[in-house]
C-alpha cells in the first residue's frame, strides 16, 4: 500500500468517518483549539485508523535445518517481504558473524563462505556482487535483511508456510539429526512434499509422492498433535540391512509423539523409530512402514475389499484388521511342493493321503496400534475356506515346521512397531480351489478375507 500524506490521510479519515469530524469540529468549536493543535490531533488520529504500510504485525517463525530460531529475534514482514535476523541464522549454521560499526558492514564466514554486506546496499559472496531486492535495515539493534539474500549468501533451501507463517532454511547437505529435526517439522507444519523429498531413494521407488501425501493426510484425520516431536539418538550401525538394502551407516531415532485421538477425544503416546542413512551420498531417512501406509490407503480407496469372500485382499497386499494388525498373505504353496518342504523339515510329518495335500501359506503380520501393549499373534487366528464351503482350522494333520527360516511356524508376541512372518499350515481335499484365508480373531462380523492365489 502507497504511503499518503498526512494532510491526505486526514481527509480520507473524514470522508470515511463523518461521525467522527462532526464530533471533532464541536470540540474546535467549543474549545476554540487552535489550528495546529487541531491538525496533530488528526495526524494521531490517521497513525491509529489508516493501516502501516511498512512492518505486519503477522508474527513469522524460521526453522533453520530443523531448530527454531530464539523468538527474541523474530523476522517481520515489510512490503509483502520477509526480513530475517542475520546474525542468528548464520551462528545456527556454524558461521561467524562480526560487525564493523565505522563503515557500518557485517562480514560472514564459514566453510568456504566470505559474505559481506553493508547499509548501504552493497553486498558480496567470495568476491561476487550479490544484488539485494531491499536494503538491509537495523530493528531493535538486529540486523534484518531480505530472505533471499540468506538463502543467496549462505546456500539454503527455503519453503514458506502461509499458513502458519513458517519460514524454512534448510542447508543442501544435511547432517543426521538435521535430517530428522527438519523431517518431523515438516509433517507436523503439514509441509508433506518437503518431508517426501527428505527420503531415501529406496523409498521414492517404493511409494509415490501424492501417495505418501494421501497418507499422511489420513493420518491427520484421526489424530492432532499436541506437542512437538521428542527426538532421541539411539544405535548407530554400519553395513546395515534394512528393507532388502545394505547401508554403510545408519542411525537408528527414536520418536516420541503425544496426539489427541481425534474420534476418541485421549491422548495418545506413540513411540516410533526412523532411521536415517546415506543414500545417494546424503543422509536421508528410511521409512520401514510403508506397506502400513497402502494399508490404510487401500482401506479408504476400496473400503469393501477384504470385508467379504466375493472381494478378498489381493495376494501380497496388506490391511490392517480390528486390533491394529496389519495382515498380509505374502504367497502359498501346495500339493508336492508343499510336501517336500515339510519332508525335509521333519521325518515326523506324514505324506498326504490320496486326493489330499498340504496348503503351507506365508503370512506376515505387524502390530501397528498406538497402545505399548503386546500382541500374541498364532495360526489359530486363522481358517481357510474353499469351494466346497467347508471351513479348515491349521493343523488339521499335526505337523512340523521348521523352527526358523521363512517357513517356521507362524506365532510369537509383538509390541508396536514389531511384526513377525511364518507359515499357516492347512490340510485339505486336492480339488479345493479358490482357497482364501480368513482372519477370525475377535468378533465374527470382524473377519477379514485374504486371497492366497492359484
């Protein structure tokens, strides 16, 4: 907004305000104020009523890699333009910062960094002019300078909350607990494409932005946060595997995060863990629960599918069933195969009788409630139905599994964030077919419907 004169500014006043002259032109008129005294009147007047043209009192707060800067240094906003404190924000990098009061210039340094700017709009970054889109000004003994001129200057990132008037800085290269902080402040500001780009590459294979973004959305419709992430450094490894993927370093974070129960109205504390790694020569963080995410996804995008035997959960698919479990079928094996696994397993196990065979399905379960309880998980949660219409329980035929491997036995205890994965063993006629796997615990109007293929 342009700035007006005060002699204009008076008259907009009146004009806009007739109440008010009439109300002042009986106190000129019974008090006799002189003409001067009068006009400082209405020039107090306009200050109050006409709007500030130069700072919004529109409180900014700037996250720098992660950390918020100290709210005695708040940034403002001049002309539809952010200025920032200059010397907190290169002292959170690690830069140093000094003032020369006699040509009234500010010199920075750090890694590979000299940066010098002056009052009078005159700025340079290792002996290269830099132009400035407004001056630098001094408020309240702080340097402010226009935000580009950080991000120019010191080599950051930015992204602008409009919402919440949130500024992030973020350096191209970040170290581990910069990588996490700045993770957790993006998907608590909401900010869910920023927090997307901070994973590994491995995980941009594995799940799409706008599907991520979908989650996360979802995830917000059922909790608030209350408070900010608590973040802990736990283990650190080296040549790690997780998810498939070997890793020269890793740091294992754990998070505590307190929600409100958006439908039930309690808080809630859920501690999870993310590891941070170097993927593609930087340090970005691994998500392991993926799959949780197309859980919840696939709940919302097809709400019927898994609920009935005419629509089963597709094999390797997973849902998270009443109880915060999430399920999946991961595949099966029949007839000879099937008895050639349990034969090398234990002389024990019987063959099959004619017109009979082994079903040996592999399923993976995962506690995924927010409640630090355990879950003891076994194959009794589960039946199998087929073509006939009758329904089998596990181990009809007593048999042994292998103790360990991808074939052992499916059972064990699991808190959240744990998930196990082993075989349900059935016994049924060879001219069953459409075998699909039915998750019985709990309520019978709770059973759960998976397809275990051909």
């Amino acid at each position: 907004m342009p700035i007006v004169s005060s002699e204009e500014g008076i008259r907009l006043v009146l004009l806009n305000n007739p109440l008010l002259f009439s109300f002042l032109y009986e106190i000129r008129s019974e008090f006799v104020i002189k003409k001067y005294i009068f006009f400082w009147i209405m020039v107090f007047l306009v200050s109050i009523l006409l709007p500030c043209p130069a700072f919004s009192q529109t409180p900014v707060q700037i996250i720098v890699n992660g950390k918020k800067i100290s709210e005695d240094a708040e940034p403002q906003i001049v002309n539809n333009r952010i200025m920032v404190p200059l010397k907190f924000i290169a002292e959170t990098l690690g830069a140093s910062v000094k003032w020369d009061n006699q040509i009234k210039q500010v010199n920075i340094t750090g890694d590979s960094i000299d940066v010098s700017l002056s009052l009078s709009g005159d700025a340079c970054k290792n002996g290269e002019r830099i132009s400035l889109d407004r001056p630098a000004t001094i408020e309240n003994g702080r340097i402010l300078v226009p935000i580009r001129f950080v991000t120019i200057s010191l080599g950051l990132n930015i992204a602008w909350d409009n919402n919440k008037k949130i500024v992030y800085l973020y350096s191209k290269e970040l170290e581990p607990e910069e990588v996490i902080n700045l993770y957790c402040q993006f998907l608590s500001g909401r900010q869910y494409g920023l927090a997307y780009e901070l994973l590994t590459q491995e995980n941009k294979n594995t799940i799409t932005k706008s599907d991520f973004t979908s989650y996360m959305k979802l995830f917000d419709k059922r909790f608030t946060e209350e408070e900010d992430t608590l973040i802990e450094k736990g283990s650190e490894f080296t040549d790690y595997v997780i998810g498939g993927f070997a890793y020269s370093k890793v740091i294992d974070f754990v998070l505590t995060q307190k929600y409100i129960n958006i439908s039930t109205g309690k808080e809630e504390i859920t501690t999870l863990h993310r590891k941070v790694v170097i993927s593609n020569n930087s340090w970005r963080v691994y998500r392991e629960d993926l799959s949780e995410m197309y859980a919840y996804l696939d709940r919302i995008r097809n709400p019927e599918i898994g609920l009935s035997r005419e629509k089963p959960l597709p094999l390797g698919k997973s849902l998270i069933v009443p109880g915060e479990v999430q399920i999946s079928v991961q595949n099966s094996i029949k007839g000879e195969e099937a008895w050639k696994i349990l034969h090398d397993a234990s002389n024990s196990n019987v063959p099959p009788e004619e017109g009979y065979m082994y079903v040996l399905t592999s399923v993976k379960a995962k506690n995924v409630s927010s409640k630090d309880e355990a879950l003891q998980l076994n194959n009794t949660d589960f039946k199998l139905v087929g073509s006939s219409n009758t329904i089998f329980s596990p181990s009809e035929k007593s048999i042994i599994l292998p103790e360990n491997g991808v074939c052992k036995k499916f059972e064990g205890e699991v808190y959240p964030g744990g998930e196990i994965t082993g075989i349900v063993s059935f016994y049924v006629p060879e001219n069953e077919s459409n075998l699909i796997i039915i998750w019985v615990s709990g309520n019978q109007k709770d059973q759960r419907f998976f397809d275990i293929g051909k």
